[in-house]
C-alpha cells in the first residue's frame, strides 16, 4: 500500500506540474485576456479557411456572410462568409459546374501560386486573398457607419475605394471632366484652401483658377458640352479654418462640385445636418487618424460619373490594396463595437487643445485665434464647442496643426507660452521692437 | 488510510482532466504547430509593442532592426526594430530632447488619435502606426531577393514603391518627361504589347504612338529640351509572348527607356543576366501571386528621375499603404526563408501547363502554339524549359493565360481538347468547313 500511495503522489505531482506549465502557457501574459482574444480571431481566420467550398472557390474573412445550411458550421446565430466560386462554377459551397461555361484564358492575375501560399500560410501569416477588389462587407460597414453618426445619406449612392483622398480627388476631377474638352477644365477653390488641390493639377487637361469667389457673378451656360467647364472644390469643415461650407457657384451643366468631407466627424465639428451632395469624398486618415493606409471612399449619385471613376482607379492603380480593405473593415469593427467612444476621445482632444492654446494666445497683442461658433451636433445630440483641426492660413495668418502627437502639440504650446510672455517683458520695458 | 487515498484519487483525476483541457486548448488544433507559431508571431508583435521608447516614440515590426544596448531586451543575437522618436526627441530609446528644435506645427497627420488604438490594439489587430511611407527594411529585404534571384543590379539604384506596377508606369512616364514640354511626350511599346500601357495615356500631356520599330530609322536630336520626347516601354519578359527584349531605339536626351521587368523571375523565364537597366519596374503580383495587394517597386539610377517619381507619388496617393508594405515584408520573408521552393513551384507549374497545351494543340491542323526555346537560367542553374505566362496575340492570335487558377487551366485544356478532336472528326468527314 505504501508503495501504491508513493506512486500516487509522484503522479499527482507530475500532474500538477503540468498544469502549472500548461495554465502559465495558456496565461502567459499575466491574466489578461490578450491570448484568449488571438485565439479568438485565429479561430475566425480558421473557421473561414476551413470552408472548403468543395475545392472549387474560397471564403475570405472579409467575405459577404451567409446563413447557407449546405455551407458547413454556418448557421443563423453564427454566419460565415459565403464561397467566391472559381469561373464556372457555383452554389453555396461551388459544388455546382455548368458544362456552357466558355473557358476563360483571359486575365493575368497569377492565381497559379496560390497552392504554394496555402501550404505557408501559418508563417506567413496569409489566408488566401483576393481577386476582386471591392470588398461589400467593408462597404457595408461604412453605410452602417454613415448612418449611425448621421453625417452622409449613402442611400442610392455608388460607392468607390481609393487609396486615400489624394487619390480619390483626382479621380473626381477626371470623372467630372468631360472626355475630350475642348478647352482645359477650369478647377476652383474657395480661399483659404487646401494647398495639394492646386498642385495636384499637373496635366494640360486641367487649369487651376483660384478661389471661386472670383467667378461668382459670372453667367455659365445652360447647355452641356460648352467651352469652358468648371469643376469646384467645396472643402466642409474646411482644411484649415474649420468652417463649414456651402457651393459658391450653382451647379449646372458646365459647372461641378467635389465635396471634400475629410474632416466631417464629430471630432473636428458639430454634425447639423446629414449630408446628401452627389459627389462626396470621405478619408480613413481624419476618421480613425491610420493616414498610412491610404484608404478613403467617394459616395457618388451618378452612374455615368460613377463609371469614369471605375475607370481612373483601374488605369491609375488597378484599385486599392485588398490588405488595406482588410484592416479597414477590422478597424471600424472596432469604431462601430464601442459606442461613441473614438468621437467622445477625438473630439475631447481637439477642444482640450483648442482650449489650451486660446488660454495661452488670450494673453497675447499679437496673436490671435480665429473665433469659432458652438453649434448644436446632431451624433453627440449637445450643443458641441470648437474642435478645430487646424486654424486659418492666410498671409498674415499661419496654419496650426491640433491633430499631431501629444508631444507635438505639447511643445507648440511651450513655444507660444515663452513668445507670448516675451511680449509682455518686451513691452515692460517700453514696447522696443525685437 | 483509506479516506486519504480517496481525496488522493479525486484530486489525481481533478488534475488529470484539467491537464486534459488545457492540453487540448493549447492544442486545439490537433497537434500541428499553429498556435505555437501563433504565439511566436504575437510574441515578435509584442516585444515590438513592449519597446517604450521612453513614452516618446514608437517601434514598428518592419522598422530597421537595432541591437543597441540601451534598448531593452535587444542584443546580438535577438536584435529589435529600433525607435522612431517623435520630432524635438532622439536616441536610441528617444530618451533625449533637443530644447533647440522648432515646434512644428505643420502635417495634417492625424496622431492624436494614437491612444484610442494602443487601447483597442487586441480586437483591432493593430499594434501602432507608421506616419513614414517607405519601410527600410521592406527595400532590405528587395535588395536581397534581386541578390538572391540575381535578377537585378539594386546597387547605386534609389527604390520607389508603388500601387502595383501600373501605378509605377504611370509615375515613370510622368517622371521621364520634360516638366512643360512644348509638345506632347511621344509612348511608344513593340507589337505585341500590354494593351493598358495604351489605355494609360490619357492626358494631353502625352500621345500614344503605337509600334517602336516604327521608329526605329529616325534620327533623334542630340541635345536636351528638344521640341519632341519619346518614351519607349522595353517589357521583358514581354507580355503576351514571354520574349526577352530589348530597347529598339538607342537611349539618348530625347529617347527614355522604361524596363518593365514584371515577368523576369524564374517562374516564367531562365533568368540569363543580371538585368542594369537605368529605370527598371517590378511587381508583387508576378513574383508572389498577390495581385490585389497592389504593390510593385521601381528601381532609379537617376536622382533627378527618382525625385519626379516621387512628386509623382505624392501628387497621386501620398504613398503605398503601410498595410500592404508590412503584408510584401511577411510575404519576402517566406520567399527567402523557403530556398528556391517557390520558384520551383512557379517555374513547375507553368512548364506544366504550357507541355500539357502543346500535346493537345501538336494534334491539330488549326491552331499552333509559338515556339519558345529553353535558355540557361543562372538562377536554377540550368538550361531551363519554356514555362510562359501567356502565349502571343494579334489579330491571327490570341492570347492565353496559363496563369490562372487550376480549375480554369483544367477547363482550357478540355475546351481545346474538345475543339482539336471536332477538327479531326471533321476531316475524317471529308472536310466540311464548321
């Protein structure tokens, strides 16, 4: 018996140790729930990579879902993304092949490798890709997102990617042009203004006006096809004086409008309204601040328009980057899984800044900072004070940027701290120039 | 006795089935090492995240590795991206401020919503930002594949990143061109070749001109700034016919070359040469298969030429996302890490392909592939079969994809098995044309 109790203890011990080390793996940083949480998405990336979709198509983690019953482990509670069948075949798991299908030798997309990278794709981190290059989910998510901060109506509107608004904007000048003017289009901005709108006019196609303010009483033809085609940037809130702007000039066959809505977030601006123009340019960059994505989206009423803007992405870059799809739809999981948070945060930081710098220029004769209005924010349903990104610019004015590290903007406000108490120990000792 | 060897069985079985759950937890995935190189991959993501830079600064996965000593954790052997200190800080860790340094206050870079993420790091799958848009250690690991593969001279050459190679095409046109040139620049490219190259030329600022040996006998003005420019494509291997080519017209002040090296990887050529060309493009999509992450490299003698590719950049999308670079790092690093595998696996599969059409079509009276010759691949070592990507087209041709995916070569194949037999039973019938 003795000898049974001795074996038992050795095993106990064994036992325990084990758990020790399997509990201290499974728990290895600590208790938090970070592990768990890897696990998690690994088990989303899996269950997506196990869907075999009879080895005739793949599912995508950014995939439509589907509630399919022959798609195995989906169901209503817990849908998966449907299969994108190879080329001639199809059903919900691709099961399917239609016998009329022309072959299709076209396309030089090297889908010929993709065995190699499913056999790495622990170590590469990789689970499959892509063909196609508009992802619905992601664009589903952005309608929802619109509609929850109430700053777009995305109802009957095309949706476009681009990488970022650089890109987008040039798109929209290509796509309101006409094909083959027999005049360069006329592009215009309202004062102050956004600097790369100018430079980014390089082609002969295109000619940059100025402000828009100058062509306001002028009278533009009524029929299509004229001469002269002007395009305007509407730039609300505006980059950098925060204002919210309206057209200067009526829209009209030979007159077009861009609205640049970058910055139209509850952290920079009160929302008065939702948004309804029908060509409207959204950035990720001002709304979760990833501006090296390089991901934005135009909302556009049009399909004639719509269609030209297909055409510049696929010549000038063959669309937007799959990869930069897939973070952005995770990113705005996350924006849309935690309430008002992003915006309460954002919008608390630029006025905290705002704030900070009034108090410090407020004791200044030679500085000042433009006036900005409170106004009633239909998302945070308040009366909301100015959260500006930036202030004016002009020639005797100087854009501040509010958006930039802690750090930055620490030191900005050292910086005018001492040229502001310079000026009252300046002007102690008479009011001498320095 | 007895009751304590009871309590003993009951805490040994406790023990037992807690190792059994945290066994089959850590290895849920039946015992291959997924998690493990899980948990390897997000140890790397968290000894980058754990790097402090002092609380001014960041470090990144694919920032230049460091083994500076007062960087924690760092050393010899196990060296760690190193610091990007925000502005006024420097060191190796950003520990130190220079009270010198100017606020800037400039940079419509959105960090200030930094916090936010650092918070919600887990359910985003983001461990910080860059605000840099070219990875040094992205460029590294290229220079080492062109080393590797000894496809491409990088030495004394400036890199540029891309969205893919037809955003780079775009960019070195633009880059190659006088900046207000009298008349437009003239693109040439040989028969037969990449339809979008023609699409692509759609401002006034250049004109397509069709074939280059149309040109051939033209003598082209000596000095610089002359009243006409060309711009010649050189695609080698060339698309669709998988030649290897080289410039038709001689490189002069008026004469620019664009190499588009798309295809020139052991997949699909022998590789005779280092290619040393003064303007070379290359592109993710070719060499991994990752089309729809839109990346490409273009590497520039000129520093001049390099700096309007860059304006050119900036001008157009502000970059290539952080996203697909880091995604290009973890893809290279597979690539070199797996010996010549996924060139074999390339090169195997199209060689493959392009013997398994030549038996159907060596059948048939009607149809006959291009005859391509094998060469002495320096890579491989080797006189090398062919293995193309697409066979030629013109009006008597077509061009076919043996790129694509299994299911659409399997379906060529059958279709063209289909239509040479039909050819025979056909003539057997006496010749009736069909």
């Amino acid at each position: 018996m003795k000898r049974y109790s001795w074996v038992w203890v050795l095993l106990l011990c064994f036992s325990v140790i084990l758990n020790l080390l399997l509990a201290s793996y499974v728990l290895i940083d600590g208790g938090n729930s970070k592990i768990l949480s890897i696990l998690r998405s690994t088990k989303e990336a899996e269950d997506v990579a196990s869907i075999s979709c009879s080895g005739h198509g793949r599912a995508f983690l950014d995939g439509i879902l589907s509630t399919a019953n022959n798609l195995e482990g989906a169901n209503e509670d817990d849908p998966l993304p449907s299969c994108e069948c190879n080329s001639c075949y199809y059903g919900a798991d691709c099961s399917q092949f239609s016998p009329d299908c022309p072959a299709d030798a076209d396309s030089g997309d090297p889908m010929f490798l993709e065995p190699f990278w499913m056999k790495h794709a622990e170590s590469s981190a990789v689970s499959g890709w892509h063909g196609t290059f508009i992802s619905k989910e992601l664009e589903r998510h952005l309608q929802e997102l619109h509609a929850v901060v109430g700053n777009a109506n995305t109802t009957g509107k095309f949706m476009v990617f681009g990488a970022g608004s650089t890109q987008l904007l040039n798109a929209a000048i290509y796509a309101l042009s006409p094909q083959d003017p027999p005049s360069p289009t006329r592009i215009l901005g309202s004062i102050p203004f956004y600097p790369l709108y100018k430079s980014q006019i390089n082609s002969k196609n295109f000619e940059w006006e100025g402000d828009t303010s100058m062509w306001k009483n002028t009278s533009f033809p009524s029929e299509y096809n004229s001469s002269v085609n002007f395009i305007q940037f509407v730039t609300s809130p505006n980059n950098p004086d925060a204002e919210l702007k309206e057209p200067v000039l009526l829209e009209g066959p030979s007159v077009k409008t861009i609205f640049d809505h970058s910055y139209y977030w509850p952290h920079y601006t009160a929302i008065p309204a939702l948004a309804n123009e029908d060509l409207m340019i959204f950035t990720l960059s001002k709304l979760t601040g990833h501006a090296s994505s390089r991901f934005g989206w135009a909302l556009i009423k049009d399909q004639g328009v719509y269609e030209r803007f297909l055409d510049y992405m696929s010549l000038n870059s063959f669309g937007v980057s799959r990869d930069t799809q897939l973070r952005t739809l995770k990113l705005l999981k996350v924006v849309l899984g935690t309430g008002k948070e992003l915006f309460e945060f954002g919008h608390g930081t630029t006025r905290t800044r705002w704030e900070s710098l009034n108090k410090v220029v407020s004791a200044s004769k030679r500085f000042s900072l433009q006036k900005l209005i409170s106004r009633y924010c239909t998302y945070f349903q308040n009366i909301t004070v100015p959260s500006p990104a930036f202030f004016h610019a002009e020639n005797l004015y100087v854009r501040l940027s509010l958006i930039k590290s802690q750090d930055d903007f620490d030191w900005l406000l050292q910086r005018m701290t001492a040229l502001v108490s310079q000026e009252q120990v300046h002007e102690e000792h008479g009011g001498k120039t320095i």
